[in-house]
C-alpha cells in the first residue's frame, strides 16, 4: 500500500526517466521540442557566424564603404 521513496540506483535514472516521461513518451511533445530545438539552434547558429563573418571583414563590406563615397562624390 505505502512504498517509501528511495534515491535513484543512477545517474542515468536520475536524468533519463523525467526526461522520458516529460518529452519522449507522447510523439506530439518529441515533435515539438524537436521543432522548438531546430529553430533555436538555426538562430543562434545564424547569429554566431554572421559576427564572425563582420569581424573578419570589418572595413571591407559595403556598409563600411558607402558613407565614404557619399562624401566624395561632388553635387551637381
């Protein structure tokens, strides 16, 4: 009738069996955590590597350049 709690046998146990019961156990919430996932990580992808692209060419793209040639060009 009464069972008393005991502490998880593993680690594994400890970490597996809520994330079984929470996510993997019904396909509609695997799926949305998949989807959820995916475009988190497209995000933060898409932000790392647009700054390093930035930092590797500060002063060589357009948006660096184009004020510069505003000034220069005469008015007519």
């Amino acid at each position: 009738m009464f069972q008393p709690i005991t502490p998880p046998s593993s680690f594994a146990e400890l970490l597996v069996k809520p994330l079984y019961h929470s996510f993997f156990r019904y396909p509609s919430r695997m799926f949305v955590a998949a989807v959820v996932t995916a475009v988190g990580f497209e995000y933060v992808l898409t932000d790392v590597t647009d700054r390093i692209f930035l930092s590797i060419n500060a002063g060589r793209l357009w948006r660096d350049v184009s004020p510069a040639n505003k000034e220069e060009t005469p008015n007519d």
